[in-house]
C-alpha cells in the first residue's frame, strides 16, 4: 500500500473536519448574537433548553450530518459539484428535520435564530469548501495529494483515459502506468505510449505483481480490457484486501453524472444514459432564467451602457452599436449586438487578413493583434464590455446566458455532422469555450466544450459558468 500517496486523504479530511465546526459554529453563534444580542436567551418555547444550549447542539448536530452525507468523502474532493451537492443536502435536511420537529411538538423555535443561521451556514461552508478545493487544485498541479492510477485496458482506450485523467489534475487522478491484457506488440509501440506499459498478459498474478510494482492508489479498467468476469472479480478481491480503489471506466465520452444512472440487473451494473432534451421544463427553466437574468443585469448596467456608448460615439466614426448575422437555434440566423469595437469597414477587411495571416479556410474567431480594433475598441474587448448589449439579445430569446459560441455563417458551413447538434440550443453571451480558454482554443476543442454543454446541459451548470465567466473576464486570458 502507497502509504505516501495517501497521506493526502487524512490530511484534507481532517483539515475540513476543522473547517466545518468552525463554520457551522460561527453560523448558530453569529444567528443567536443577532438576534438575541449578549443577554441571556429565553428557553426554547416551554421547555427547560436554552437557545444557548440550542444552538451549541444544532452546531454539532450540523456537523456531524456534513459527515454522515459524505461531503468529506476523498472521491468527491477537488472536482465536480458532487461535494456541494453533498453539503447543501445534509444542510437542507437538518433544518428540515427541525422544522418538522417543532411543527410536532408545537415548539415556537425563533424564526429570526434559523433564519439566519441556516443561509450564513451554507454560505460559510461552500464558501469554505471552495477555498480548500482551490488549494487542492493547485496541490494537484504541483504533483500532490493525487491518487496514482494504473490503467488496464486496450490500447486505445487505455490510451484515451492516461490522457484524459492527464488533462484534468484538479481530479487527482495520476496514471503512473498500463496493463494491456491480451494487446499484440503491434497494436501499440512502447516508446509512443503516454505511461510505461507494465505487460500484455492477462493473468492476475501479473496484474497484481504490476500494481505492487508502482505502489498506486487505484486501478481504472477501461474499454477492451481482455479479462473474464471471473478475472474481474479476482481482481476486485485482491485489490479490496490491498485497499487499492477499483475504477470502472467505460467506453462514454462527453457525457456528464446526471445522465448516468446504474440499475444493478443479475448482479450486473448496467448502465443508463438517458438522452438530452432541453424541451417542457427544462426549456422554460433556462428560458426564465435568461429573462430574469438579463433583465436585472440590463437595469443594473443601463449607466455604464450610457459611458461605454459615449466613449464609442465620440472617439471614433460611426455607429455606437454593430450587428451582425450569426447563426442560432436550430440554425436561424439573427443580429448579434455589440459596441462597435472596430473601425467602419472592418467587415470588408476581413478575408485580406484571413488570408495573410495564412488561415482564410480554417474557421478563426478572431485576429490575434487585428488593426482594425480601434484604441476603445482594445480596452473593450479586452474585458468583454463590447458584448454587453447582447443582453439585449438574450432578453429579445434569440440568445442565451449560457450556451454555445455565436459563429458566423461561414464557420457554420464548415460543420460535420456531430458539430451540427450545437445548434440544438440557443447561442450564448457566455460558455465552456469562454470559460475554458476563449480565443486560445483550437477550432477542435471550442466544438467540444459546446457539444459536452449541448450533451449536458443542467441549469445548475449554467449558474457555475456564469461564475466562472466573471473570472475569465477579468482575468482577460485568450482576449483579443
């Protein structure tokens, strides 16, 4: 056992064992401060509890569900929403059971208590829980507190999934080396593999003698793996004797958690995916959310609308606003807005420095130091201020908050079959590709992200986006 690459766990664990009481504490401290100030408190309705006795035991109560959910469960820290989730449902349920509670037993708990304990709680804690997330990241970047994974499978598949756990460190996942049960030495060279290959036999005795070779912490069979089921369950023995963590990677790409679903059939785990549809509530959901989004922002932003259009009018010659033609739902076309960031006839320039910069029939978003920008124009772009009137877009419906990137129809006509489910959903001011890099993505990936939103979508993923977008805006990466 990689007692090394372990220590992480009882570190993080007790560190957010901290955490939590001191968050929850400070909540029920702070709620019982405001609303009952540094006088004693009167008892809890009839009974002889005082609401500093109360609220002690809610705290530790608190606590102690955080824990029994599992929100300090190693699998779920670092990466995805699973530990939010984990933590906002252990708070809902608590304040819920004491709702209940007092509904029963006829107790007049202060709602003023609750109801600002509750909210500073759960704010504390994600709030918390975010700060440790972000410096585990940056741990798991340095080569820290990883789990280090042996990969069995095809060569392909093994291949695909050393590169995939690769491309996302904040998971934690470390591939060290692969197994390649069954694999011919032509089917893959060693040299080219992203991890040493530990052998191609199929035998346990070699799987495991591979595993103690490299000391790691779990063992991810993927696709193409030439084992039995009896081979399958040997190996999941052997490894919970060891306590190595089994992984089952199946050949799905691109597809998020809440599509996959597993119904245990004849002792088999079979998998579901359910199909994505942004259709009855779901559409009405994200609908509503544009318009209540876009509305506040356009009444909250309607003063820096007047200076930005200002300074567009006067600085250079022209119209405040552009518009132009971009594809949209389901491949209608409408006119985007912006502030005119550029000079009048910037349009008619375009394929020239296409062309001179060697790219007129690749699909580019934009001209990395393009000359048509005018000196507004730099600042405005810079951090995204020229696409504030797409608001106006999103709240007219041939927009979105959050969606796929806006593209030309040029771009467009480039599209292969699998590029075309892009445009299943409205366009967005916002999306994987903004937050994932902007202008610094290739044509490839930019497809991807949009495919694995179109694929996934969820209202939750939208508000996380949209977070994140404040911090890719500001922090300007891949604009120009």
């Amino acid at each position: 056992m990689n007692t090394t690459a372990k220590g992480w766990r009882p570190k993080y664990a007790r560190r957010l064992l901290l955490i939590d009481a001191a968050v929850t504490l400070w909540a029920v401290v702070g709620a019982y401060i405001v609303r009952f100030g540094y006088t004693d408190a009167p008892v809890v309705d009839a009974s002889d509890i005082t609401y500093q006795t109360f609220a002690i035991g809610l705290a530790v109560i608190w606590w102690l569900m955080l824990g029994f959910w599992g929100s300090r469960n190693s699998r779920v820290l670092g990466a995805g929403s699973e530990e939010y989730k984990r933590v906002l449902a252990a708070s809902v349920w608590l304040f819920g059971i004491v709702a209940v509670v007092s509904y029963a037993l006829r107790i007049d708990t202060a709602r003023g208590f609750v109801g600002l304990a509750f909210p500073a709680g759960v704010l504390g804690l994600l709030v918390a829980r975010w700060l440790v997330r972000q410096h585990l990241s940056l741990d798991r970047k340095l080569g820290r507190s990883n789990s280090r994974v042996l990969i069995i499978g095809g060569p392909d598949s093994a291949k695909h999934l050393v590169r995939s756990l690769t491309s996302a460190p904040a998971a934690g996942y470390h591939p060290v080396a692969a197994h390649l049960p069954g694999a011919q030495q032509l089917d893959f060279a060693h040299e080219d593999f992203p991890v040493p290959v530990t052998g191609v036999s199929s035998d346990i005795e070699a799987l495991l003698s591979a595993i103690e070779a490299h000391q790691v912490d779990a063992v991810a069979v993927s696709a193409g793996a030439l084992l039995t089921p009896s081979d399958l369950r040997t190996l999941g023995w052997e490894l919970a004797a060891r306590e190595i963590g089994m992984i089952l990677a199946p050949a799905l790409t691109d597809v998020a958690g809440p599509r996959i679903h597993t119904q245990p059939v004849a002792g088999l785990p079979l998998i579901h995916v359910s199909t994505p549809k942004l259709t009855g509530g779901k559409k009405v959901a994200k609908r509503s959310f544009d318009l209540f989004g876009a509305g506040i922002l356009l009444i909250l932003l309607s003063p820096l609308f007047l200076l930005l259009a200002a300074l567009v009018k006067t600085t250079s010659a022209g119209p405040v606003f552009y518009a132009q033609e971009r594809i949209g739902l389901r491949g209608t076309t409408f006119k985007m807005l912006k502030f005119r960031s550029m000079k009048v006839d910037a349009d008619a320039q375009l394929q020239q420095l296409l062309a001179a910069q060697g790219s007129g029939d690749k699909p580019l978003f934009k001209i990395e130091n393009d000359p048509r920008i005018t000196p507004v124009g730099q600042i405005l772009r810079k951090y995204s201020l020229d696409e504030l009137p797409q608001l106006l877009n999103v709240f007219l419906g041939s927009m979105s908050l959050v969606g796929p990137r806006p593209q030309r129809a040029s771009e467009v006509a480039l599209y292969d079959d699998a590029a075309h489910r892009r445009l299943y959903v409205s366009p967005g001011m916002s999306g994987l590709w903004q937050v994932s890099g902007r202008s610094n993505l290739t044509w490839e990936e930019s497809i991807r992200l949009d495919l694995y939103y179109v694929e996934n979508w969820s209202l939750m993923g939208d508000v996380v986006i949209l977070f994140k977008t404040f911090r890719a805006v500001f922090g300007s990466t891949g604009a120009f």
